[in-house]
C-alpha cells in the first residue's frame, strides 16, 4: 500500500503524443492553472468572510445574511474549478488494489474503461449542469433568504468546471487510444 509519501512529486500532467491532443492539453493545463489560482484566493476570501460573520457577530452583535451564501457559492466554484487541474495530476480518488495485481497492458486497459466511464458520466453532469443553468438564468432563480443571490452564479461555476473535467477526461482517454506504446515513442 502506498501513502505517497515514497513517490516522487508529479512534474506535471502527462502530454499526449499526437500534436492536436498535446496542444489542447497545454491549453487546458493553463485555463486549470489559472483557475487553480483563482479557486486559492476565493478560498482565501471565503476564510476572510466566514471570520468576518462570526467577529461581527459576536462582538458587534451585528446580524448578517451574505455571508453564508457568498461562502457557499464561492466553496462550489472552489470545488468545481479545481476538478479538471486535480484530473489532470490524477489526484482523484481510486481503487488502487489491482493495478499492483493486474499485468500491465491489462492494468492499461483497466485504466481505459475507467477513463471512458468517468467521461461518459461527467458528460451527462456538466449537461444536465448546463440545463440547471439555463432554467436558473431564463427563470431569474435566487436562493431563498432575504439576501436571495442568483442561482445562476454556483449552476455557472459547476457547468464551467464539469465541462473542463469532461474535457481533461476526454483528452487522456483520447490519449489511450492515440499514444504509441511506450516502446515506440520517440526521443525528446
């Protein structure tokens, strides 16, 4: 079992063979890295915000009804921005118990068929995500407390992430099928 900490660091997402793939690949690594960037200080900000709503309230005893949602909304565009950046690492979560046991062209194909399978369901997300963006837009959707923010705003942010994480999906299964085995790849 490993924990990670034996491993040496990634140096960074694995670039495809075929030219196409490998410049949408660096384009999307810079739309991640700047999204990662933003999701760091939105992070930073909800921290400010959330302090912000406990100090005034208890030592000002000054009620606030933002907060709460503006941290939410700013935690979902956290969470989904970040998504395809973490994809592109392969930092998502796995079973890792049969690659160990598993020989290696058949571990290729089992990390195919998880690939394929991972695309097809975020595929129906980020669409189903583009629909409750498109209800929340055209319906003037808000939230129901008194502060009542647009919906549109976290359906907006999710769509925008899911489809980026459908997008490194598809890529690296794109990669699986275009890549030469690693026997016959060429020198850098």
């Amino acid at each position: 079992m490993s924990h990670g900490f034996e491993l040496a660091p990634a140096k960074g997402p694995a670039v495809p063979d075929h030219p196409v793939l490998a410049a949408v690949s660096r384009m999307l690594d810079r739309l991640n890295s700047m999204l990662l960037k933003l999701s760091m200080a939105a992070l930073v900000i909800t921290a400010l915000v959330l302090t912000y709503s406990v100090v005034s309230r208890y030592f000002f005893k000054l009620p606030t009804d933002w907060q709460d949602e503006a941290a939410v909304f700013m935690l979902v565009g956290v969470t989904f921005f970040c998504t395809g950046y973490v994809q592109s690492y392969r930092g998502h979560i796995g079973i890792e118990a049969l690659s160990s046991l598993l020989p290696p062209k058949l571990n290729a194909v089992r990390l195919f068929v998880v690939d394929l399978v991972s695309c097809l369901f975020c595929t129906f997300f980020a669409w189903k995500s583009w629909t409750l963006l498109h209800e929340a837009w055209v319906d003037g959707q808000t939230t129901s407390s008194t502060f009542a923010p647009p919906l549109w705003i976290p359906y907006g942010m999710m769509s925008l992430g899911m489809t980026i994480l459908t997008l490194q999906i598809l890529i690296q299964v794109l990669t699986h099928i275009t890549n030469k085995p690693a026997g016959q790849r060429s020198a850098p």
